[in-house]
C-alpha cells in the first residue's frame, strides 16, 4: 500500500482528492495546522502531521517514508494587502515541498497549479498548455505566484523530480467549506454584485478536477502540466444561470473594463473595506477561457455535464447559508437599474452615431 502525502488535504480540491485516494487503498498522510477545519474529512482514516509548507524541519518530516506527493495547499486571493504572503506560500511552500520531495526520493509528485500559471486567453480565444506566460503586466500578485510556483516546480523536475502539474480552471462544486474557490457565487447570491466587467472563466466540477489528480498520478508523463477545465462561460452567461437557478436577480450594470477600474481605485481610495478592487476587475475583465483536449487524450480524463457543477454549487450555499441569504435581497437596487438603463441608452447612442459618421484617417 502506497504512502501518500497530501498538502492542503483539508481544502476544497483537496478534501476531494482525499476521498477518491482513500477509495484507491492510499495510506494517507495529511498536513494540517491548529486552525484547519477537518470535520468534513470524518470517516476517512489518515494520519495527521502539524505542518505548515513554508516550515522546511515539518516538511521533512511529513515527508518521511513517502511513496507520492499530492501538492495542494496554496493561498487563494486577489486582495493587495495579501501580496506577501501569497509569493511566501505559493512560491516558497512549493519550493520547499518539492525540494524536500526529490531528497526524500518519492515516487511521484502531483502539483496542484492553476491556469493562473498559463494567463488569459486571449479576448473571444482559448489557451492550452503551450501558451506562453504574458500576463504579469497585469500586476496580479496571485496570478504572478502561481507562474513563479510553477517555474520553481518545473526547475526541480528538470533536477528529477518525478512530477506531473495539474492546472484547474475556476473550480465549482459541492462543499467549498472556506467559501474561496467559489465566492463569485456566494457574492452573487448576498447580491453583492451590483456591477461587473465582460470576462469569461472556465468552470470545472471540484470531482472532476479530483478524478483528473489521480489519472495524472497514474498516467500523466513527468514534466508536463495538464489543464483541468469544462465549460467556457462568459460572466454574462454565467450571472444568468445563476439567477435561473436561485431566484436572485443578475446584476444589471455591465461596465466597460476601464470604467470599472476607476470605480474600483476611487473604492480603494476611500474608507473602510472596498467593494470591489482594481484586482479583481483585472482578473475578471480577462478571458480564462481554455481547452481540456490535452488531459482528455493523455490522461483518459472525461468530465460531468457542466451544468452540475454550477448547480451544485448554488445548492450548497443554498443549504448551508440559507438564514443568510434569506435576508438578503433578491431585486437589485433601482439605482443600479437605472444606471444600467442610462448606460444603454448612451451606448446605443455611440453605436449609432459611429455608423453614420465614421471616423476616417
């Protein structure tokens, strides 16, 4: 029976991995840390260690009479005040986990990325695997991490370390306990979004992105990255669905990417905890659009009716923050609607002008 460590095992992906590596007969090792929230792992038997990644003598010690590696824990977020310590987990945990992997000479490692690593696609376009790195002019601390982590890991594969990286698309699903990888629905049904920017992102079930750890354990080809992605949705699309399916109204506001990015730095500059910031308008003004074809012909990976994961998700917070959300409105406020409709109105005007007096050189 295999020794298998997981990092991050307690989070969202990997509570999910866990379950399917327990189903498969692992001996389980986990790391976790005093404030770890473990209730959702009950009925799975695993050893615990203490062990935070950036902590080399804990990581040395987890790692002791290991066969494989699941690296999964990273630091989720896109708030500026936040930037030092996602470089301190995301590039230097990775670094010191993997490191201490090739000198305890494990089998094989899985490393957790994120299409962050491979940047947006370009506006109406997908992105694979080959696409070259191009979005650090985006100033996006957690997007830049995740590159640099990944340089860091593919510099010890080049050393050799067995590894294999997986790069989930926006992960949705069932059971995101510490409500990060799914927020832009939980802020969605609070109505917390009032305005928003035309992005696209890709949605993947959280058991699909499980499933696509374990065939890249089992048959992904050392050195190489697989994306684990499903559906493209433009937000637009997205926002629709959200609302068909929990009552509560889409945002009417939809601002040009430039617009929203002053509403944001003036909501920055002003009091208290903003809105919104000039981060997240970056991240989702971008198209993290992809294909899946890699992981489906290399690794066998197939993937659930995308639908689910959008409901599932919607049906979580739903049934665990029902109190909450039943106190929240489900009309957006009229000044909004208002807004909206003037926006419109001064948008058709432009089109129309632009047709009958063209500008000309």
């Amino acid at each position: 029976m295999a020794r298998t460590l997981v990092t991050g095992g307690n989070g969202f992906v990997g509570s999910a991995l866990v379950r399917l590596l327990a189903e498969r007969g692992d001996d389980l090792r986990l790391t976790v840390r005093r404030r770890s929230r473990l209730d959702h792992l009950a009925g799975i038997d695993y050893d615990p260690v203490e062990c935070d990644v950036t902590d080399r003598a804990a990581v040395r010690r987890a790692m002791r009479g290991v066969d494989r590696v699941f690296h999964v824990a990273s630091l989720v977020s896109l708030r500026a005040a936040d930037s030092e310590r996602l470089f301190e987990i995301n590039v230097g945990g990775t670094r010191t986990v993997l490191a201490e992997a090739l000198r305890a000479g494990v089998e094989r490692v899985v490393y957790t990325s994120s299409v962050a690593a491979i940047g947006p696609a370009e506006r109406g376009r997908t992105a694979d695997e080959r696409q070259i790195f191009t979005a650090g002019h985006l100033g996006i601390p957690y997007v830049n991490s995740k590159h640099e982590a990944e340089v860091e890991a593919m510099r010890l594969a080049a050393q050799g370390l067995p590894l294999v990286v997986v790069n989930p698309t926006a992960v949705f699903g069932w059971g995101d306990v510490y409500g990060n990888a799914t927020s832009i629905v939980r802020r969605f049904l609070l109505g917390r979004i009032p305005a928003y920017a035309g992005g696209a992102l890709n949605i993947v079930d959280v058991e699909d992105v499980a499933r696509g750890h374990l065939l890249a354990d089992e048959q992904g080809q050392v050195g190489e990255r697989y994306i684990l992605g499903n559906r493209n949705y433009t937000l637009d699309r997205l926002f629709a669905d959200l609302a068909r399916l929990s009552g509560v109204e889409a945002p009417p506001l939809k601002l040009a990417p430039g617009v929203a990015l002053r509403l944001a730095q003036a909501l920055e500059a002003g009091p208290g905890r903003p809105a919104i910031t000039s981060q997240e308008v970056r991240v989702a003004s971008a198209w993290w659009t992809y294909r899946n074809t890699k992981a489906k012909r290399e690794l066998g990976w197939t993937t659930s009716p995308h639908e689910d994961a959008v409901e599932a998700t919607v049906a979580w917070y739903l049934e665990h923050e029902a109190d909450r959300l039943a106190r929240s409105r489900r009309t957006q406020p009229v000044q909004w609607k208002v807004a909206a409709g003037a926006l419109r109105a001064v948008q058709g005007f432009a089109d129309a002008a632009s047709r009958l007096w063209p500008l000309t050189e």
